[in-house]
C-alpha cells in the first residue's frame, strides 16, 4: 500500500485578492485538519505499540521469573557443593586441578554464574531483570522507550539554555494563552476549578512533550479559535500565516511520532512485540513456548546440581564425574552439547584413562 503523503501548503502569492484569500484559507485550514487527524492517529499507534511492549515485558516478568529465580537457587546450590567437595575432599595435585577446572568452565561456558558475580550482586536474578521494575505490584521501567522519548522531549522544550525556535515559541504562546484561561485561579468556584485543573493537566503534559497538536486540539474543543473579520484582507493575510507556521510545525511533530514508531519497533523489545505478534496470529504462545525453553534449562542446570551432588556424597568416581552429567552430554541442545565438549577438550580428558 503506498504511503500516504502529507499535504503540502499551496504557494501562496505575494499578494491575493479577497476571494483568493479565502481559497486560500480554505487550503490551508483543510490540511490543517488533516494534519491533526494524521498526528492523533500516528500518536496513538505509538503509545498503543509502547503499552503493549510494558504489558508483554509485565506478563514476561510474572510468567517466567519463578523459572529465573529457581535457576539462581539451583546455582547457588552448585557453588556451595563445590565449596564443600574443595573443603572437605582431598585428591593429588593434578586430579584437584581437574576438578577445579570443571568448576570454573561451567563458569565460563556461562552454565553458572561466576563466583565473583555472585558474592558481589549476592544473585544474578536482579542483573537479567534490571530493566523490570515493580511499584505496588505494577510494572514500571524508567529505562524503557517510551519514558526516555517524554524526557528528551522535556528537556527540550523546558531548556532555558537553548535558544528559542518558531517552533518552541509557537508551542509556548499556545501554551501560555490555553493557561491564561484554564488556570484554577483564575475562577473561583469549586466545580470550575476542579474542571479546570484536569484540562490544565493536559496543556501541561503536552506542552512538557512539545506536542502542538495536541495543544491545538484543546484549543479547538473549547472553541478558543481567534475571531476575524472575513472581509479583512489584513485579518485574512494573518491568519494564513498563522495556520502555515502551525502547518509547518505538525509536519515535523507528524514525521517525529513516524521516526519514534520506527526506533519503538527497531528495540529488542519491539522485535519480541512484532514477533509476539506473528505467533499470536497463527494461535501459538510466545511466551509459553520461552517459558518451555527456560525450564528445559532448569532441568539441565537441576541435573548438573544432582550430579555434583553425587560426586560429592561419593556416589560416582572421579572418572565419572570428569566425564560430565549423561543428561547433559545426551541433550539434545546444541549450544549446550558444543558447552560441553568444549568445557572437556580444554581439560585434556580422555575418557577412557584410569584413576
């Protein structure tokens, strides 16, 4: 489907004759609506894809953190056996060094985590879940895209360092004649103020985000549109400047939201929100089949914990344990089989060799 194009502002000639004027005005009021349409749409798109990227990080989080946080307990299980077995078995100097090494390339291999990591972040759990945040059981992330784009645009806008743009002082007289109206202060009955201060929320909100459009669409639903006297060429003339400079403004807000949905859809988590997608139209849960291949890894990791386990209690030989866990040599995962065989050819063992 081809895209759709915005509408671009006639050429407006040095100077127009009433009639044409009007035409004119007509054109450019047109496209200013078609603008807003446009931004109201894209801006919706945006937060809509943003909400559902939070939503399926949160339905994520509570689904699959139980399996993280039985993993990080089984891992701690591994690091204490082993802490033990070096404690309290003795072997010659270069079975000890066989063992140790065992130990620090399921390290490596990232089949556990390092020891280091462990006594300084006390888990890894809050390392793979920094971005995952709970305030009163609801998810929220300060690092995620959508609070990062509302701040950059604060900062943008409330700078009192960077000189003032057409567009930053357009946003602002907008802004300042929107509050000059619907500050509570400025009435003085309970009901009008409460009223006034829920639209003043809104004003703030967009002006803080840089977002005209939005301005302009309280302006409008209040009818706070300026008066002219349609047979003034002057007030005429004006008014078209005044709607061009808009026109020019949510142009680029209307390009910025189409840049941002982009970026939004370019992250990690857009990619896991497009791909979530695609499953959920063919009736599969994503989420599910991650939650299958996580506890697939708590049985492995679980299996390894048993097996030093054993080896500790004495319950299989040297050689057997060097020979590494029969689950996790006869797995059918790839990645983790090349772990293994690789974690072996380091150590130099031959299977066979005897003890």
């Amino acid at each position: 489907m081809p895209r759709k194009k915005t509408l671009a502002s006639p050429p407006q000639p040095a100077t127009l004759a009433l009639s044409d004027l009007h035409i004119y005005l007509d054109s450019l009021e047109k496209e200013h609506q078609s603008l807003l349409k446009q931004i109201k749409k894209k801006r919706t798109e945006l937060n809509n894809f943003v909400e559902q990227m939070r939503s399926l990080a949160t339905e994520m989080f509570h689904r699959i953190s139980p399996s993280f946080v039985k993993i990080a307990e089984i891992d701690q299980e591994i690091h204490a056996l082993f802490k033990e077995i070096f404690a309290s078995r003795k072997f010659g100097k270069q079975t000890q060094e066989k063992v140790e090494k065992v130990y620090f390339n399921l390290q490596a291999s990232g089949i556990i985590t390092k020891k280091i990591q462990i006594e300084e972040d006390d888990t890894e759990l809050d390392e793979m879940f920094e971005n995952f945040k709970s305030d009163d059981d609801n998810f929220q992330s300060e690092n995620t895209y959508g609070y990062q784009q509302r701040q950059v645009g604060r900062e943008e806008v409330s700078s009192v360092s960077k000189p003032k743009t057409d567009e930053s002082r357009r946003i602002r007289q907008t802004f300042l004649k929107l509050a000059e109206i619907f500050h509570p202060d400025k009435v003085t009955d309970s009901e009008t103020q409460m009223s006034h201060t829920e639209i003043m929320k809104e004003i703030n909100k967009a002006y803080q985000e840089g977002d005209l459009a939005r301005l302009l669409e309280i302006e409008k639903k209040y009818e706070l549109g300026e008066e002219i006297d349609k047979n003034s060429e002057s007030d005429l003339s004006r008014k078209c400047r005044i709607i061009e400079q808009q026109n020019e403004i949510l142009k680029t807000q209307y390009e910025n939201l189409k840049r941002e949905l982009r970026l939004a859809k370019n992250t990690p988590e857009g990619a896991m929100v497009s791909d979530y997608r695609k499953a959920a139209k063919q009736n599969i849960d994503g989420i599910g089949l991650m939650l299958k291949a996580v506890e697939s890894q708590v049985k492995i990791i679980a299996g390894i914990r048993d097996f030093v386990q054993d080896f500790k209690d004495k319950k299989i030989t040297i050689k057997e344990f060097l020979a590494g866990p029969e689950s996790l040599r006869a797995s059918n995962e790839r990645i983790v089989e090349e772990m293994l065989e690789d974690m072996l050819s380091q150590l130099g063992i031959d299977l066979d060799m005897e003890f």
